[in-house]
C-alpha cells in the first residue's frame, strides 16, 4: 500500500511515466505504462527487472531484434468477431506486417530454446504465443508491398481490372484529343493536362472560354479562376469507368471478407499474440529509460532492506545533465539495527532530495524498474511505503499545514508496521517549535517501537538527541562546506548535522548587529554546538578512512601471506618428490652394482683368471661404471633445487684487470676491460665503450667473450642496428593480465634491451589489481644494477598502476 493517493505525484512517478511512454513503438506499450503499479511479491518484482535487464543486454548486445512496424490492430481484430465483417485494406497490410514482427522476436527469442536460454525470462514471456506462418503467407497472396489487392486473387478481378485499365485508356486518348484542339484554338493554356474531379477525367478551362467546350461542369476552383469540364464525348465512358470501380470494390470486399471468415478462428490467439507485442513494447522503453539514466538491476532480498551504494535521483541527473552538471550520489542503508535515519543539515543542504530520491527509487523497483545505483547495492522489498512532504492545506476541508501533516501521522501510526516504509520531510514544523518538537518525539518513540522503516528530515535537536540514544534510530547529516559557505550534498550517516543558521545568515548579508543579537539571546554554547557537531563529523570521516586502509593492507598481506605459505607447500612437495625419486634410484643403483661386481669377480674365479676373459670383464665393468655414472649425473641434474627461502653463498671477490672478460651483473652480454681508473673501468662491448663502475662488474671467461666478438657484427652494421633497434624500441610495456613469471620474464627482457639501448627511463604497466604484479616486478628492479631509481607514475597519468624506471 502506498499513502496519499498522490504518492506518485509527490515523489515525480510520474514524469518516470512520461520519459518511459516518450521510449514507446505503439500504443501497445503506452498502455502497459499505464498499468504499470507497486507490488509487493518478490516474485513478480524479481522476474519484471529480470525481463528488463535481459532486454538492457539485447540493446547493449544484439543488432537483430525486430523493432519495425509495431502495430496496435486489436480494435480492428475485435470487430471481425461480427459475421459478415471483412478487415480493410489498411489494417490487414498492418496486421501482416505486425505479424511478421511478432513471428521475427518469437523466432529471436527462441534460438536457443533446446540448449542455454539467454534471455530466459523473455522467453517464457513468448511461452504461450501462437505464431502462423501460414497467415502471412495467405495474406502474400493478396496484398502486394504497397498494401493493395493483387490482380491473381480472383479472375473476376484480373477481368474488372483489364477492362477498367481499357476504358481509362481510351477516355484519356479522346480527352488529350479535346485537349490539344482547345490548346490550338487558344482557349486552353499550354500547360494543361487532363485532372480528376469526383472520381471524373476533366479539362481544366478558363471560366471565360467554358461554353468553347461542350460537356457537363463538375467544379471550379477556390479562386474562381478555372473550371473542371467533363467533355460531352466522354460522359458515357466515365460512366463505365465508375461502375467498374464499383464492380472491382465489390469483389475486394467480397476477397477481404473470405479472408475474414478464415481469419476468423485465429482471433483469441492472435489477440493473446498482440498482448506480448505489448510486453515487448513496454519491456523495450522500460530499458531504453533505464540506459539513459545509467540503471541496472540490483540484488533484491525478499526482506525489507535499503543498502545502496552511489544512488541516484534519474530526474535530477537527466535534469542536470541537460546543464552539463554531476549529480551528487547518495550512500545510505536501513537494516534492522539501524531502521529509522534521522536527517538533518541545513536548508537547501539536500535533505528533501534524499528522502525523495529514497521513495522514487524504492517505489520504481517495486514496479519493476532497474535503478541508478552501483551493483553491490542491495534493495529489500516493503510492503508499505508512506510518505508526508510538502504543503497539504485545503481551504475546502478547513485544513491548515499542520493539521495535514498530524493526519498524516495519524494514517501512519494507524497502519505502519515492521514492513512499512516512512518519509517525512520537516517533522514537527508547522507550529509552536517546543510543541511540535514533543509530538514529533513521541511519534517518533512510536514509529520505533512498532519495528517501521523510515527516512526523516528535521531541525529539532530533540529528535537528534533521540537517535543518539535509541536503538534501532540513527542520525545522519548533509554535508556543508563551512569555509567555502556552501552545501555538499552528501549524507554522513552516523552524527547529527548541523542547520548552520548563522552562517547562512551572514552569507546571505544579514545586519552583523542582528546575528550578534540572535547570538546573545541564544548562547554562545548553542552557537558552538554546531561547530563541534561539524568537527566530530570531519573526525570521524578521517578516522574511517584510515580504517578502511587498515583493512586493506590487511587483506592484502594475508592473501600474499596465503600465497607464499601455497608455494612454500608446493615446493616442499616437489623436494620430497625429488629426495624420494633420488633415493630410489641409489638404491636401484647400488642393489644393480653389488650384484655386477659379484658377477665378474665370479667370472674372473671359473676363468681362473685368464687374460683375454679378464679384459673382456674388466671392458663390461668400466662400461657400467659409465652408464653409472650418466645415470648419477641426471640424478644430479633433477635434484638441483634452490629454496626461494634460502639466502645465496657470498660469492669470493675478484680482482679485475686490464684485459679481463667481464659482463654487467644481471646482463647476458660480455666485454672486454681496456682501462683501470680508480673504482671505474672503461669496457668496450661489441663497439660500444663506456665507462662503468667496477662494482656493477663480474668476470666471465675467455671464451664467453670469444663467442661474443665472434657474433658481434661490424662496426657499420652494429651502429646500424643499434639506430634500427632504437627506432622500433618502445619504451612502455603492458603486463597486465600475464602470469607473474611470465610479466617477470617480459619485463627481464625489456629492462635488458632498454639498458643496451642506452634509454634513459621507461615505464611497466602492470594495473593496480591485488599488488602482486607490481610487488613482483618492482622487487626484481631493485636488483638490477643499470636500474637508478623507480616510482609509481603521476595520478592523472596511471598513478601505483605504473611503474616509471629510470636507466643510468
């Protein structure tokens, strides 16, 4: 039940009407709007916004879905329900046309009826409709494209045809001859061609020359200035041509009527099949609406329940789009600890909007339209929603503003309960403010007690006072800017506001003597009340900022805590397994040894130690030693395993000289030492010299350098290729979406060509996500030596998304 009878007036339903009817194909739809009302079964709810937001998609997804020729021929269907009634011309080319629709969205909807529905509830809307196929082609058979009667329907008419077409023709011969001769004579301008004047071929002639032409007047003009004359000659013919037209009207009534008569038995059916065009119709402009105002559907529970994440008033947003304008998104939420939110703020501080914006989102859902909010929104289901806003006095019944609202609150106390929803906007106002402060307060205590739902505006510190000490009441404020003296339009639930009356007084210019009155009459303790509610708001935002940043660090530490205790897992797994395998095969190896060298020393024993015999033992036991040894060897070479958690042997300093093999730690290529000077060297790689610290160096072997000089090509060439691979490098690289040892791997090489290149900065993106990516990635640039110095890029540029690595 909703309360007053203008509820949607009061909340602006019905301009959501109005934007919804503007979306329609066809009054089929329009009427659909009209019925369009509050429920209270989750079912209902649940499967209207499911229909809307399977449609939302097939806007957003497909490009097939028939939307032409949307046609309401029902009132022409239901008179054919009269014996001897036929169905015109007209509106038998729309019921074909409208038909092949509905067969085109019944087809679409039903292409993946036998496997995984996509849009499941719109095909149970298309369950029950009937489709003929063979109606439309029995309509083909009569019409034509341009909706008229084809000769091939009947003999008769092909017959009446021809004949009409003859004596259409030979009249117009004999007119253009009549014609012509009074254009020689003068009496007829040039220009004239024969004209149809009650169904008549004319002469158009000038009122002056009319008696130069024998025949019957049929017309003039408005001016007076010519007249329409039927020649004498060709009277009787149009006769003929008149009772043809009425022969061939006849046998297309009579071909229309036979039609009608087949037709007939279709009806209901295809009535039923013109109410899902209707759906359709409706479903259609529901989602067309619901895009422009960026709605989707939410989570609904079958409890009554508002969490809603960035919620938005449609009409404002359309409104202030228009001004290219952001609307400020309302957080709000009522469960069963906190039900009834108590508002306050200063005026003009958006306290009104909220409690609308509540009633007109809520009341949509509950009539089965998707709302502006974000997806982890939760919407619950009431089964009353009452609201009192604005001016109620009527002369007429002798009600005065006050009055209203206490018969308002009389019908809420009388009919709320723990399912019902209130808005009140300015409870209390309207009369002696410590009265009508007392009354709101014990209404209040009432609407508690009773379990009610609700959002309530107010001034009164009383009822603040109560929220603060009531459960299941909270309060909650509109945010003002005190320094810049401006509203902020957005809710802080938890601390009371404040209305800011002074300061909005002396914005507005205010005599300074009559707000230093107001003062002293009122005390400074009241006026400072506002100012430490202000700061205790402030407070407690910063404090649940940091909070929320606690909790995220927190998380993210025992997902990557999680991780690396997986991993650990994993590889103390594959060295058991390793252990286990290497075990195994000793023991095979020993068992299999043991058993050769008895073997040959029995052998040596019953050959009694003969030379050759001796040999050819000793020859079989050095091969085994050396298939032994291979086995021993990929043993070794599958148990080699190196604990991430196991720290690295400091390796034995190495002192470099002049002619030595070196490479830059962490780099595959090799050069050569040319020069010593202090803590530096200058190396030549390939052609390339540079001076490089001795630190970043490590020796390698002659050979490793042999190998290098024998694959670097000329001079010439290198300094081309190092120009070409400098012109093809980019110096961004996108991992996102990569494994980590695969981004690690891509970065390794990039990090590798960039220093080769000589680049002096490069950027990784790598997207924010959980942070391993970049925790990965920013952990191996710090061990690389041609690495300078990293950090995340400017916010407006991709912020901790992007690494910036500087190159020296």
């Amino acid at each position: 039940m909703v309360y007053p009878e203008n509820f949607e007036q009061k909340i602006d339903f019905h301009k959501i009407r109005q934007s919804i009817d503007s979306f329609c194909l066809s009054p089929l739809g329009q009427e659909k709007i009209g019925e369009m009302q509050f429920s209270t079964s989750f079912e209902e709810i649940d499967r209207r916004l499911s229909q809307t937001d399977e449609f939302i998609r097939i806007l957003q997804e497909e490009d097939s879905f028939p939307t032409d020729h949307f046609y309401d021929v029902r009132p022409v269907l239901r008179r054919l329900h009269v014996e001897g009634s036929w169905i015109d011309q007209n509106a038998l080319l729309e019921l074909r046309r409208s038909l092949q629709t509905i067969y085109g969205i019944v087809a679409f909807l039903r292409r993946d009826e036998d496997g995984n529905p996509k849009y499941p509830h719109l095909l149970a809307l298309a369950g029950n409709v009937v489709v003929y196929p063979d109606l439309i082609k029995k309509i083909d058979t009569i019409l034509d494209d341009s909706g008229q009667v084809k000769d091939s329907v009947s003999p008769q008419l092909a017959d009446i045809r021809r004949r009409l077409s003859t004596t259409m023709n030979s009249v117009s011969k004999i007119l253009n001859t009549i014609l012509r001769n009074a254009q020689s004579e003068g009496f007829v301008d040039r220009d004239v061609t024969p004209a149809m004047r009650d169904g008549r071929l004319v002469i158009p002639v000038d009122p002056s020359h009319k008696r130069r032409i024998r025949g019957i007047v049929h017309d003039e003009s408005a001016s007076g200035k010519t007249v329409y004359i039927e020649p004498a000659e060709v009277v009787e013919a149009n006769n003929r041509i008149r009772e043809l037209e009425n022969e061939e009207r006849r046998e297309i009534i009579r071909i229309l009527t036979d039609f009608t008569d087949y037709l007939r038995p279709f009806l209901p059916d295809l009535l039923e099949a013109y109410e899902f065009l209707g759906w359709i119709d409706f479903i259609r402009a529901k989602a067309k609406f619901s895009r422009q105002i960026h709605a989707i559907k939410p989570v609904v529970e079958n409890r009554p329940e508002i969490d809603w994440v960035q919620a938005v008033h449609p009409l404002l947003y359309l409104s202030l789009q228009k001004q290219n304008r952001q609307v400020v998104p309302l957080d709000i939420a009522l469960n069963r600890e906190n039900r009834l939110l108590i508002i306050s703020g200063p005026n003009a501080g958006g306290k009104s909007v909220c409690l609308k914006t509540v009633g007109l989102l809520q009341y949509m859902v509950q009539c089965g339209l998707p709302i502006p909010v974000k997806e982890n929104s939760r919407v619950g289901i009431f089964n009353d929603i009452f609201i009192d806003i604005g001016d109620e006095q009527s002369i007429e019944n002798d009600l005065s503003t006050y009055s209203s609202h206490l018969l308002n609150m009389k019908f809420f106390l009388k009919n709320c309960n723990e399912k019902s929803l209130l808005l009140i906007d300015e409870f209390g106002s309207g009369t002696e403010p410590q009265i009508g402060a007392a009354i709101a307060e014990a209404l209040l205590d009432q609407f508690n007690r009773k379990q009610s739902f609700g959002v309530i505006t107010t001034h009164y510190r009383n009822l603040k006072q109560y929220a603060a000490e009531h459960p299941g009441v909270i309060n909650g404020a509109m945010l003002y800017d005190r320094h810049q003296m401006q509203p902020l339009f957005r809710l802080s639930i938890g601390n009371p506001g404040s209305s800011f009356a002074v300061e909005i007084a002396r914005k507005i210019g205010l005599p300074e003597e009559v707000i230093d009155r107001a003062a002293e009459i009122i005390g400074s303790d009241a006026i400072n009340i506002d100012k430490y509610l202000q700061d205790i708001s402030r407070d407690k935002r910063y404090w649940e900022r940091k909070r929320n940043e606690i909790r995220r660090e927190r998380k993210r530490a025992s997902e990557l805590s999680a991780k690396y205790q997986a991993e650990l897992e994993e590889i103390e797994k594959q060295k058991k397994e390793i252990l286990s395998q290497a075990k195994l095969q000793a023991e095979q190896l020993l068992a299999e040894s043991n058993a050769r060298i008895e073997k040959v020393i029995r052998e040596i024993r019953q050959s009694q130690a003969e030379k050759e015999r001796t040999k050819q033992v000793r020859r079989s036991l050095n091969e085994f030693r050396e298939r032994v040894e291979r086995k021993e060897d990929e043993t070794n070479e599958r148990s080699k395993f190196r604990s991430p958690r196991k720290k690295k042997k400091p390796q034995e300093k190495v002192t470099l000289l002049p002619g030595d093999a070196v490479r830059l730690k962490g780099q595959t290529v090799a050069g050569k030492i040319l020069e010593i000077q202090g803590k530096k060297a200058w190396v030549v790689f390939g052609s390339i010299k540079s001076m490089v610290p001795i630190d970043k160096l490590e020796k390698v072997s002659q050979s490793q350098l042999k190998k290098e000089i024998k694959d670097t090509p000329s001079d010439s060439n290198m300094r081309e290729l190092i120009h070409e691979r400098k012109l093809k490098f980019k110096p961004d690289i996108d991992v996102r979406g990569m494994r980590g040892d695969e981004a690690l791997q891509a970065v390794m090489y990039f990090i590798d060509d960039a220093i080769q290149l000589g680049i002096s900065r490069v950027r990784i993106l790598h997207g924010t996500g959980t942070g391993a990516l970049r925790q990965i990635i920013r952990e191996y640039l710090g061990t690389v030596d041609g690495v300078t110095h990293f950090q995340d890029e400017h916010v407006e540029l991709g912020g901790a998304g992007i690494t910036v690595v500087d190159l020296g």
